[in-house]
C-alpha cells in the first residue's frame, strides 16, 4: 500500500489527504500508520500551515483544510 500512496502522491501536484484515502479505500488508522512511515523515510514533511504566509499565494487556499501535501 505504501508504494500506491506514494504513486498516488508523485501524480499530483497537490494531494488532499481526504480524497487519497477515499481513493485509494484508506482508513484512518492505516493513513496514520502509513503517513508514520513516509515521515519517517523522508519522503513527506510534516508542518504547521495555521500562520503561513505561503498559503495566501496558494490557488487551493480557499478550498484548503491543511491536509495537503505539495508534491
């Protein structure tokens, strides 16, 4: 499964966390194990995006819930 996420993410320009576990028939207990796993191999980067300037350049930003990763 990890190997499909990681597919799934390199695809997309932004991924929105809720629709890659929709798509790809994730639970959130596997997500949080899998999500675990890609931090811990490097591949993602966890980070606080509440105050972050970067978002207001963002075209998804109105639309956005924090749950992406740039990819």
């Amino acid at each position: 499964m990890l190997y499909k996420v990681l597919d799934y993410i390199k695809s997309q320009r932004f991924v929105n966390i809720e629709r890659l576990k929709r798509d790809l028939n994730i639970s959130e207990e596997e997500w949080d194990l899998i999500f675990l796993q890609l931090r811990d191999l490097g591949y993602v980067v966890e980070k606080d995006l509440t105050n972050n300037s970067n978002c207001a350049l963002c075209p998804y930003a109105k639309a956005c819930k924090y749950g992406c990763i740039k990819g």
